[in-house]
C-alpha cells in the first residue's frame, strides 16, 4: 500500500503507538474521574493564562494556555486579497495546524482531516465580531498553532479566544471580545469545562461562543444526545461562564497596552 | 457556505417580502412550508440499502430541486481495539461538480468536507449506534459505510442529506451471519489403540465448553438479512433560516444568499414523548441571543417531529410496496 511521501522530511514509520509506561497503565485500567477533578467543581472553569504580543512579526498575536490546552495565535491583515473578485466587505481567514506532537496519537505534519472543522467554528464564532464592511478587497488571516490539545471541543473553545484577544491586539475594529466556553452532560449533571476523558465519557457537548459585552451567541456547536432541557441549561451556564472568561481577556489586553507604552 | 450571488436589491426584495405580514415568497408557500420532497428507497441494488430524495423537483419534467442519493453498503471488518464490539459507521458526502458548477475544486473539496464533518458526528455518535452490526465478538464486525451523493442542489441541503441518509438506514438490512467453528480432525496416533473414552466426543448438554468461533458463513441471499437495529432512532434535521423578527424553512438558493444566518438543529425521535438533540450548529454572522436561541430550539422540534412522522409513514409505504405489492403480482402472475 502506497503511503504519502513527503519528500522534505524524513517519514517515520508507517504505523507507530507511543510506548505505555507502567504507571500510566495503572492510572488507565481505573478512570476516576471525579477524582481527577481535584480543586475543580463541575461549574468551575481551569484557570486561563493568556498572553498577546507574544509574535512580533506579526500584527496582534496571543498565546493561551489552560492546563493541557496550549495554543498560539497569530493574526496578519488587513491585507490585500489579490486573487479573489472584489469583495466590498473583508474576509476573515482562518487557519487551524496541529502540531505531531500535540495528541497522544501522532499527527500528520500534512494536512488533517480535523485542521479544517476546527477551522470552520473558530471562523464562525468569529464572523459577526469584527466590523468586516471597514475592509473591502482585504484579507485578514488568522493562523493558530495548537502545540498541545486536551480535546476538539477544548480546542475550539481556546482557540476562539486566543483569536479574538489576537485581534484585538492587532487593533481590528470589533464590535466585541468574543469568548467560548465548553459543557459537557456527564450522568444527569452538567460539567463546565471538560477534559478530553470528560469528554469522551459524556452523553453530549455543547460549546458556546458569544460576545459578553453585547450579550449575542455568535456560535453554537452541540454534539451527541441531550434533551432540551440539557441543552438550556448548557447555555446557562456556558453564558456565566464566558462573562467571566471576559474579564480575564479584558485584563490581559489592559496589562499588556501598559507595557507597551 | 457559497450560494449564488445576488444583487443588493434582489436581497432586500426578498427580505421584504419575507417580513411583510402575509409573509410573501416566490413561489407562494408560508414561512414553514417545505417544497414537494420525493423519495425513494431501494434504488441501489448493489447496496445494503438505498434512497433517492429530492426536494422541489418540477412535476412536469422532473428537473430542478435538491436531490440527493445514499446509499449503504456493508463491510467486514476485524476489531482492533476494544472500543465497540458491534461494528462503526463512517459517513461521506460526495459533491457533483454539476451540482455546484460556479465553485473551483478546492471549494467542493471544502464543502463536501464540511457535509461530510456534520454528518459524520452525528449520525456515528455511539447514542444513535444498532447492536446488530456486530458478527464474532471481539473478532470481527460489520462496518456500515453510509455514502451520499448531491447531484443537484436548489436550497435546503442539510434537511435533504439527513432526509436520504435516514431513508437509507431505514432500507439498510443486515445479511444474517452464522460463526463457525473449526475443530482438528482425531488423530490416528493414540498410543496402543486403545479407545479415547470421552475426549474427543463431547456431549452436547456440556455447557463449560466455551465456543471459539474463528470464521463466519452468510446463510442468507444477498437482500435479505434483518433489518438494521434502531430504526426509530436516525435522526431528522431542520434548518431555520433566521430574519430578525422571524424565521423560514426550506429556503431556495436566493432566499440562503439573501439570509445572514441559518440554524442547523438536528432531533432524534425515537417515541412521539421521547425526543432528544442529537446535534446543533449555527452557520453565518447574524446576531442572536440566549432566549431567542432557546425558542428557536423548541420550535425546531415541532418541525422535525412533523418530517419524521411523515418520513416514517412514506417509508412504510415503500417497504410494502417493494415487498408486499411486488409478491403479490408475482403471485398473480402464476
């Protein structure tokens, strides 16, 4: 079977799995899962370290990190879009890379079939926040690099708001801070920010991408089966959530204007 | 998601007729009326199951409308990890460039992607999942292989994809599979010729022997088998096209280009009490609020709950007449 070669770096093995250390073989035969949860409750998010300005060469840049979610942004434009028609509102651009080394299961340094889903809501949760009828016949491209991932939704949700802050950073006109927050329905409780194992044990998943300042959900991604109910209370507490994920954006953005003058 | 390009007057036109009161639309129907949907199922002999649907075809001449061909098509797998041991789904949207004839290739590559992704999460999430795909625990198993092609699109594509994947899986009937088991044959060796009391031969009513099934036989033809488990279960989508103070179903091409935002929300319902969401998403760059979400979600079950009733009740209709009708004038023919 003829695999991909790519001719500019040196291929491993076709197939591979990372080794199993013996410790880690204990911890997986016994997922406990509230325990893991130490110092968290099922309505507390991980804290958020977020930083912008961390990429010079480029026009607004952020990186965050919450636990094991870390990704940088980095946000280039307006610039001119050259090889499409004219366009009298901007396009906004958005390109998601996951590093090999980001998952337990090696990545393809080419192309992933998940890159562009995660691409597709970090551009909708984006779309109705920045004022795109300021730049005609331009482009702003918007590229994230995911070094370490605790999930697909986690990742959606860290890398809208790394987004935004890059945006913000760049100085865009916006109309908002846009800010996500992921829920899970675990058993018949709702459990805010889950990990990946929370994830993959949970009946359902919901992300929420809204701008708190101007109180409008700007993306909504669900997943797996919930009952209306659920999915209210979801929003709920999703929504309570990002308000305060806000103000944490809004402080990193104030610390970091102050150093710069 | 591209559609076709209009001018700023057509849009505005089209909006005002949607917010006038009577809402007025091109072709005369209310907010929430759905365009004549055709379907069929069984039209893929080759395949395990098969339906063709199309939504706002001409009467006359049968051009127009979305249409839309799935079909299923069992494999067999062996199970390498532990994970489910009844079996996978993995669904794929193919796009004909014909259907979409104003996108490159890179943005059919993108669009069929992005159908495929939607599709995929739902309908091959482990709560919509039929126990009977399994066939020698942990051994070996079926995997459903759910393909659908566009080869026409006039509006309402999501409704239509979810539509024909539902009629299929409801067509879909699993070959009946026996395991077998392999036992080497008694040796001649057996020293002294004396008799092997009770070692080869074991007694039927022994039940500590644990069978090993290694292989399987299909004793069936090829279309019969039993149907896949869970029926009732597939899910139907709904999309809502959003305007500021209302919202429209089935939208033609024009009404999508004149719409900012659309809702995608997706129900399974499985008893006419028990309906849950099986998937959501919001595509566009409209404004939208938490309450206005939560109403638009509780009306879009009312929506689904219709389309699967009469899903349901056009699918009876072509089983018996595949099955029923076709035996009986088979049987008047002799």
């Amino acid at each position: 079977m003829q695999s991909v070669f790519d001719r500019r770096r040196i291929n491993g093995p076709e197939d591979s799995s990372a080794p199993i250390f013996a410790d880690e073989h204990q911890k997986s035969l016994t997922p406990d899962l509230y325990k893991d949860r130490h110092n968290r409750s099922v309505s507390d998010i991980r804290p958020i370290f977020l930083q912008p300005g961390l990429i010079s060469q480029a026009n607004g840049s952020a990186y965050i990190e919450t636990d094991r979610t870390k990704i940088a942004c980095s946000v280039y434009g307006p610039r001119q879009s050259k090889n499409t028609a004219y366009n009298e509102k901007g396009r906004l651009n958005v390109e998601v890379k996951f590093t090999p080394f980001s998952s337990e299961r090696r990545r393809a340094p080419l192309r992933d079939a998940e890159d562009r889903s995660i691409a597709v809501a970090i551009q909708q949760a984006l779309l109705s926040s920045v004022r795109l009828e300021h730049f005609p016949k331009s482009t702003i491209d918007i590229f994230l690099v995911i070094i370490e991932a605790d999930g697909i939704e986690g990742c959606v949700a860290s890398g809208s708001i790394a987004a935004s802050t890059a945006l913000a950073d760049a100085g865009i006109d916006m109309y908002g801070l846009v800010t996500s927050c992921t829920a899970a329905i675990i058993g018949e409780d709702i459990w805010v920010d889950p990990t990946q194992e929370e994830c993959d044990m949970a009946n359902g998943t919901l992300i929420l991408s809204c701008m708190p300042a101007l109180g409008i959900v700007t993306n909504v991604w669900q997943s797996g089966r919930m009952a209306i109910s659920q999915v209210s209370a979801c929003l709920d507490a999703c929504d309570g959530r990002c308000t305060d994920i806000h103000s944490v954006v809004a402080q990193a953005l104030l610390n970091s204007a102050r150093s710069k003058v | 998601m591209t559609s076709a390009s209009i001018s700023k007057a057509e849009k505005s036109y089209i909006q005002a007729g949607l917010l006038t009161s009577p809402p007025r639309r091109a072709d005369g129907r209310s907010l929430h009326d759905f365009r004549a949907i055709y379907l069929e199922t069984g039209v893929a002999p080759l395949s395990n199951g098969s339906a063709r649907l199309s939504i706002g075809r001409n009467p006359l001449d049968g051009s127009g409308g979305t249409e839309v061909l799935a079909a299923v098509k069992l494999e067999v797998e062996n199970i390498e990890e532990q994970t489910l041991d009844g079996g996978r789904i993995a669904c794929n949207v193919s796009c004909s460039p014909s259907a979409y004839p104003h996108l490159s290739s890179g943005a059919l590559d993108d669009l069929q992607h992005d159908l495929t992704t939607v599709l995929h999460q739902t309908l091959s999430h482990p709560s919509l999942h039929p126990k009977n795909l399994g066939i020698i625990p942990r051994k070996k198993s079926w995997l459903l292989n759910l393909d659908l092609l566009v080869t026409a699109e006039a509006g309402n594509i999501y409704d239509a994809l979810f539509l024909a994947a539902r009629a299929a899986l409801w067509d879909t009937k699993v070959p009946r599979t026996r395991s077998v088991e392999y036992k080497s044959p008694k040796t001649f060796l057996s020293a002294s010729g004396d008799m092997d009391v009770d070692q080869d031969t074991r007694s039927g009513f022994d039940t500590r022997h644990v069978a090993h099934a290694t292989d399987f036989e299909l004793p069936d033809y090829w279309d019969e088998g039993e149907i896949l488990e869970g029926r009732e279960r597939w899910p139907v989508a709904v999309t809502l096209n959003l305007l500021h103070t209302a919202h429209f179903l089935d939208a033609t091409l024009q009404e999508e280009a004149s719409c900012a935002s659309r809702l995608l929300v997706v129900y399974s319902h499985e008893s006419p009490t028990a309906y849950t969401i099986q998937s959501m998403r919001m595509l566009g760059s409209d404004e939208l609020s938490i309450p206005h979400l939560k109403k638009l979600i509780k009306e879009a079950e009312g929506y689904t709950r219709s389309m699967a009733t009469s899903l349901t009740t056009k699918l009876e209709d072509e089983d018996f007449r595949r099955n029923q009708k076709a035996r009986e004038k088979f049987g008047r023919r002799k």
